[in-house]
C-alpha cells in the first residue's frame, strides 16, 4: 500500500500542481479486499487497485479490467442468486411481521417499565424476606428459651400442684367437719324451720333477699316514673308552679354562671361552628342542586340544539330541491312560449299579473279554461300525452303528404271520436283505480311511518333514563347521557339514526371512539330501553361483561336484577316494561352472585359428553 503520487515518478515540473489536484492522498493497493477495508471502514480514503478499480470516499466503485470484476462476477451461480434473493424476500417478510422500529421502541419501553416494577417488586421481596428472616431467627430463639424455662419450672410446677391437691384435701375434710359440727348445733333449728340444714334455709333467704331487691327496684322506678308524670302533669295545668319553677331555675342559672363560664364559652363557640357547618353544608347543598338543575338545562338546550340543526339543515335540502325544480319548469314553460310563438299558437293570458300575486318573469298564463282532467294530470302523465300527441301529430301530417284528399274523412272523423270518448273513459276508469291504489298505499306508508315513530319516540325518551341507570355511582349520581336522534324525520326510511352516548365527565365523541366497556354499556342501554317497548319472555346474553369493569359489571348486574321477574314485582316502573328473564353466560363473580340460579356445564368423561350442575341461590339470598 502506497500513496499514488509517489509512484508517479517522472512527470513534468510545471504540472506538479495539477497532478496533486488530480491524484490528491489517493492510495494504491493490490486487491479488493484490502481498498474495501481501507475505504470504507474507520477514516475513508480514495484507493485505487492494481486492477483499475477506484473506490471513493462516498462510497462509490469504478473502473476495474475485464480480469478483475467481471471474472468474479461469473463466479455467482443463478441457484445461489435465487437462494439469496428467497432469503431476502423471507428477511423482509420477517421485518414486516416485527414492525416497525417505532413500534419496537414502544415494545421494548413497556418491557422496561414491566422489567423495572419487576425489580422493584423483587427487591421489596427480598428485603421483606430478610425481615421474615430475622424474625423467624428471633421467634426461635425465644422458642428455646421458652423451652428452657419450661424445663426450669415444670419441676416446681409439679411440687406446687401437689402441694395445691393436698391442701385442697386437708380443705376438704375442714369444710367437712365444720358442716357437721353446724349441722348438730343448727339441727332442731333447721327442724322446725323445715329444712335439711342450715345452708339450705341461708341459700333460701339469700335468693328471698334477691327477689325482694329486685322488685323494690321495680317498684321504685315505677314510682320515679310517676312521680315525673305527676311532676309534669302539674307543671302542664298550673302556671304558677312553672313560673316558681322557672324562677327557682334562673337562681339555680345564676348560682351556677360562676362555675359553668368556660363550659358555657366552649358551648357557644362550639355552637357557632356548628351552626356555620350547617350553614355551609346548606349552601353546599344548595350549590349542588343549581347546579344538578343548570347541567339538565344545558342538556335539553343541547337536544333542543341539535333537533334545531337536523330540522334546519332538512328544511335547506327541501328549499334547494324546490328551487332547482322551479328553474327547470320555468325554463320548459320559456320553451313552450317560444315553440307557440314560432308555430303562431295564441296561449289565453291574464292582462293584469299583478292579479295573480306571482313573482316568475314573462307571461301568466290562464288556467281557469282547462279541463278537470288536464288539471289533475301529474307531470309524468302530461310528458307521455306530449309525446303520445307528437308521434301522432307526425303519422298525420306525414299520412296527409303521403296520401291524396278523403272524401269519408268526416266519417272516419266521426269513428275516431267515438274511439276517443271511449279511450277517454277507460284513462278515466283507470286514473280513478290508480288514484285509489296510491291512496291506499299512502295509507299503509303512514301506517308504517306512525308505527315507527312510536317505537323510535318510546325508545328515544326512554333510554337516557336506562343509560343513567347504567353509569349513575356515588362519584357521579347523575350518571351519563344518551340520546336517540333521526337524520330525516320526515322520510326515515331513506336515511339512519344517529346514536349519541357521553358517559360521565367525558366530552362528546362519537360512538366509534368510544372504548370497549363504554360500548358495551350504550349498546346494553340501547337494548333493554328497546325491550321496554316490546318486552321479549327472556334474554340470552353471552358474555356482554367482557369488556367491562368490576364496577361496571355490579351497575349492569344490578340493573338485570331489578328488571327481573322478581325485581319488577318490587320495583316497578310504567316507562321500563315488564319484568323479563335473563339467561347471562359470565365468567366474572361479581355477575352471576346476583342470580337466581347457577347452571354448570362441565365434561363427562365417563360418559363422554358433557353434563350440567344446578344450584339454586334462592335460599342463600340475603335478607
């Protein structure tokens, strides 16, 4: 390896410079391996080979003889070509299947976090062990010395207690004797009292003096008690005891505001605070109901709001339909008035327009002269008679070139009016039947329109009060709001509903964005205030809790319960239905401990099937 400019040794002086801008601290190496190395790895260099290839510093590789990189290039074969490129496509697939390195960055952070609480939770571990350790170590040293002690004492113990039996013998035969020596000194008493023996007749009037203390008890507090109706009773009839005793009060009051004063002080103050908790507790209160108040108010403001929007914004559609279709008939009319004047047709016209309070540009037209049939004619029909007419007015007039002049035309007439007239009756017969038939339809459309406009305003008024139901807490006891709103009242079949749900102390957003509990819980809302319209005998739901909380579990399981056939004799509400069975597949306690009923399916193995458990609850239920 050598610098290029070295190896260059005879040129002209006069071009010294020239070559240095040239070749510069190009170096010359023998093979490709090493100008790859020297190139491309650590400081970059420009290196040219023996061959002829030049490597620059930005990574670029040139030139080279036949010999050198065309030779090695036939050394690939095209198996090992398309082995390398199946590698390459199986490399790619892989790296589409790990993600993006974005994603690995949020993967491998949450791994840390896991991988963090991990470590701290085992170094908690760890050093709760070595306390558990430590006192493990110090519960078996009090252990032995406990054992030790035992061994001690258990000697002395034994002396004692035989020590204890003896003298509870010698105690024995003692009380023995004094019992015998009392018995002969007490027997002709205890003879003519009519006892055994003086313990008995001392047993007898102890358990005497006990009964008789237990009814002068009664008795004096029954007295005390009617002395204190007595007492009330006279100071409720007679005045002039209580104003003795009310002036016998305020001496005692007065005797004792010398003794009782920081009593009396600490009984204000503690009066005054009270009496300014309560004050605020009220004001709280209050606080808390204008506001309750002013949050319904905003949300009927916001329906009000919205219906206003959908009514509007229909309102617009109809207006810009109408307009267009009045455009389009006044330009047929401008064409009919130019087709008349052309074809030198009077039209009848009214003189003055100012009669007829119109504001459309160009002649008002009489239409007094028509006949009733032409003016209950629909667009539709009027089109199809214009061209009816035309083709005829076209077989005529060409009929008329191509034949020479009738001399039965009047008869011919006279047969074409009758079959005219008759024409004219059967289109009678038939726009009458076609007038009855879109009557009739009509009839069923608002049938249909009126049928789902009670169900759809049932449902609607009825399901922000099953929503509230669903996400009310203690937190929050106005619960959510969920609202039912149609995109065109007047056609609703043509268009959707929109469905609305807000869930406490969230903004609005639309249902797509919405979690999955949050979901659950408008689409279980949406179903049961549906059935409260309907009522179904029972309902079948498969693991609705999936995507809920423990406490929304408990909101939804209550509210199932209270909508049962045992809850709704309880609990009954004109606007929630009747009550209804429920048949629920869960997985979480805190929903089925509130059922009636558990069934169990579990494998069989004997019998090879399955079989099912039951378990009545109702016998458990708590009281």
């Amino acid at each position: 390896m050598k610098f290029l400019l070295v190896l260059i040794n005879f040129f002209d002086p006069s071009l010294e410079k020239a070559i240095l801008f040239a070749v510069g601290n190009t170096l010359v190496c023998e093979d490709l391996e090493e100008a790859k190395i020297l190139s491309w790895s650590g400081e970059r260099f420009k290196v040219v080979t023996v061959d002829g290839i030049l490597l620059t510093k930005s990574g670029t590789m040139t030139g080279g003889t036949s010999g050198g990189m065309e030779a090695r290039s036939k050394q690939w074969d095209d198996k090992i070509l398309e082995g390398f490129v199946k590698k390459k496509e199986e490399y790619e697939s892989e790296l589409e299947g790990i993600g993006s390195i974005r994603d690995m960055h949020v993967k491998e952070s949450e791994t840390e976090g896991k991988k963090s609480g991990l470590e701290k939770k085992i170094q908690y571990a760890e050093i709760e062990k070595k306390s558990i350790e430590d006192k493990l170590s110090n519960f078996s040293r009090e252990k032995g010395t406990i054992k030790e002690e035992i061994k001690r004492i258990s000697p002395e113990l034994k002396k004692l207690r035989d020590a204890v039996e003896k003298r509870n013998k010698e105690l024995h035969t003692l009380e023995k004797r004094i019992n015998e020596i009392t018995d002969r000194i007490y027997k002709e008493f205890s003879k003519s009292v009519g006892v055994a023996n003086i313990r008995e007749y001392e047993e007898n009037r102890l358990k005497d003096a006990q009964s008789l203390a237990e009814e002068r008890l009664k008795l004096s507090s029954q007295l005390s008690k009617l002395k204190y109706q007595l007492e009330y009773e006279q100071n409720r009839d007679m005045s002039s005891r209580i104003q003795e005793l009310e002036s016998f009060v305020s001496a005692l009051e007065i005797d004792l505001k010398g003794v009782h004063t920081k009593e009396a002080e600490a009984k204000l103050a503690a009066e005054k605070v009270t009496e300014e908790i309560n004050q605020l507790k009220d004001e709280v209160k209050e606080w808390k109901s204008e506001a309750e108040d002013r949050e319904k108010e905003i949300q009927e403001w916001k329906k009000k709001a919205s219906a206003a929007t959908t009514s509007l914004a229909k309102l617009n559609r109809l207006i810009s339909s109408k307009e267009a279709q009045i455009e389009q008939l006044i330009g047929q009319k401008q064409e009919i008035v130019e087709k008349c004047e052309l074809e030198q047709i009077s039209l009848p016209i009214i003189p003055d327009p100012m009669d007829t309070d119109t504001s459309t540009p160009g002649p008002v037209f009489d239409f007094d002269k028509l006949s009733r049939t032409l003016k209950d004619r629909r667009q539709s029909d009027r089109d199809k008679i214009e061209v009816d007419f035309k083709q005829k007015m076209d077989a005529l007039i060409s009929e008329i070139e191509r034949t020479a002049p009738n001399l039965k035309a009047l008869d011919q007439y006279e047969a074409l009016l009758g079959k005219e007239r008759a024409v004219t009756e059967e289109f009678e017969a038939v726009r009458k039947e076609e007038k009855e038939k879109a009557d009739r339809f009509n009839e069923v459309k608002q049938k249909r329109y009126d049928l789902f406009m009670d169900a759809f305003n049932h449902i609607a008024g009825n399901i922000d009060k099953i929503y509230k139901q669903l996400t009310k807490s203690n937190t929050h006891p106005l619960g959510g709001t969920a609202y039912l709103n149609l995109e065109n009242e007047d056609d609703p079949f043509l268009h959707g509903m929109k469905y609305t749900a807000m869930p406490p102390t969230k903004r609005f957003r639309d249902m797509e964005q919405l979690s999955g509990g949050e979901k659950t819980v408008a689409a279980l809302a949406l179903l049961f205030s549906i059935h409260s319209y309907r009522p179904s005998p029972f309902f079948i739901l498969d693991e609705v809790d999936a995507a809920l909380d423990n406490l929304n579990v408990a909101k939804v399981a209550g509210f199932i319960r209270s909508r049962s056939c045992e809850g709704a004799r309880t609990n009954q509400d004109a606007d929630a239905g009747s009550g209804f069975q429920s048949i629920v597949i869960s997985l979480k306690d805190s929903f089925y401990d509130k059922a009636e009923a558990l069934v169990g399916v579990y494998r069989d193995s004997e019998r090879g099937c399955s079989s099912t458990l039951s378990f009545d609850l109702l016998k458990y239920r708590e009281s």
